[in-house]
C-alpha cells in the first residue's frame, strides 16, 4: 500500500492538506459494507498525519465563502462527553467515553505518580465485540508520550470520514489532550493521526474541491 505523508502546522491547514491529497492521490471504490454502502468514496491506502501545532485557535477550518462549514465548536463542546465521559444517549451503540472515561484518569495518574518515561499509557477504544456492531468504533486507539515537556497524542482511526469526521474529532481531541496535559503539568505537544482508511464520500467531492481552491 502507499503510504501518503501530511506535515500540518495547525488542525486548519492539516484538514485543508488532506483534501487535497485524497482528491487528487486517492483511489475511487464503491463501498461493499459500511456507512453509505452502495455509494462511492475516495481514499487513500494509508496516511500519516503530524500536527505540529494542534492547540492553534481556531481549531476549526475556515472555508471558503459558499461552502457550508465541516464543524463548529458548539458541535465540537457538544461532542466532548461522547469523547470523554461513558454516558450514552439513547439510540447509540456506544460512545468513545464509555472506553475512555477510566483510562483518562488512570493515564493521568501513571504519569504523575509513576514518571514520564513509560510506553504503556495507551488507551483503546473498543472490544472483541465491537466487530459485531453494524457500525463500529472509527476511532480505535490514543497512544501518548511525554516528550520534551509536553504531551504528544498519537491517534489511530480504522475509518475516517475526511469532511466532517477529520476537523470534529481532533478538535475534540485536542481539548482532550489539553486537559490531559493540564493535570499532569506539562506542555501541549503534537498530533500524529495514522489511518488506513481516510476518505470522502461522493456527496461532499464537489465541496472538498472548492474548500480546497482546486480547478
């Protein structure tokens, strides 16, 4: 598989460059299984994508005129208890919280009691029943590292919708790391986003293009 490599400054420009590359270095199928099955998205094989400065404000991009905004931050505050706490409205399947909730706590206090240098302060999403879902957990794993002084995130998505998942779930995350980094007492460091299955989906191709200045 190819590998594609984005280097971003913020969560703004990393959004924008990924666009970009999916339109113009993606591959196009028709989805077998999965969310708009039947219809088609296109993707790219595998992506790496370093954020060097995630905290930046705003965390949302900043479309074009015309183009209806991938998220807001009222969206974004409204999903950080499905990020970070185990309530479940009614009608979801689950939420990343109800993974998370502990791990958060249990990770802040192996940092603060135990030392910065350790390999084990990750935290998975999901179980060995979620492949029985019809729409499983996209998100799957935040590894962490302190490094520098600051705490880096490094986050997996088995599926990544690029328009309107991308900028909503690492704004979210990033608040969550904020917070993270906070209580322990060290500094705001990087993003590194790995995915196997980045995409668009057909609907939003004509938008992605104008939100990304493309002819």
């Amino acid at each position: 598989m190819e590998i594609s490599i984005v280097d971003a400054r913020d969560l703004s420009e990393a959004w924008f460059l990924c666009l970009r590359k999916t339109l113009t270095e993606g591959y196009e199928y028709k989805i077998d299984r999965g969310s708009y099955a039947g219809q088609h998205r296109k993707g790219l094989d595998f992506v790496v994508v370093k954020i060097r400065n995630p905290g930046t404000r705003p965390l949302t991009p900043d479309v074009p005129q015309g183009v209806p905004p991938p998220t807001t931050m009222d969206y974004i505050e409204s999903y950080l208890p499905y990020l970070m706490t185990a309530h479940r409205a009614e009608g979801e399947q689950y939420t990343y919280g109800q993974y998370l909730e502990k791990q958060i706590s249990e990770v802040i206090r192996m940092y603060k009691e135990d030392g910065h240098n350790t390999n084990q302060a990750f935290m998975a999403v999901g179980d060995s029943q979620s492949i029985f879902l019809s729409d499983p957990p996209c998100l799957r794993g935040i590894d962490t590292r302190i490094r520098y002084d600051k705490l880096h995130f490094v986050v997996y998505f088995r599926s990544w919708d690029l328009w309107a998942g991308f900028p909503s779930n690492l704004a979210a995350i990033q608040l969550l790391k904020e917070y993270m980094a906070g209580e322990i007492g060290v500094g705001d460091g990087e993003i590194i986003a790995v995915s196997k299955g980045m995409h668009l989906y057909e609907y939003c191709w004509e938008l992605a293009r104008i939100a990304a200045r493309m002819e």
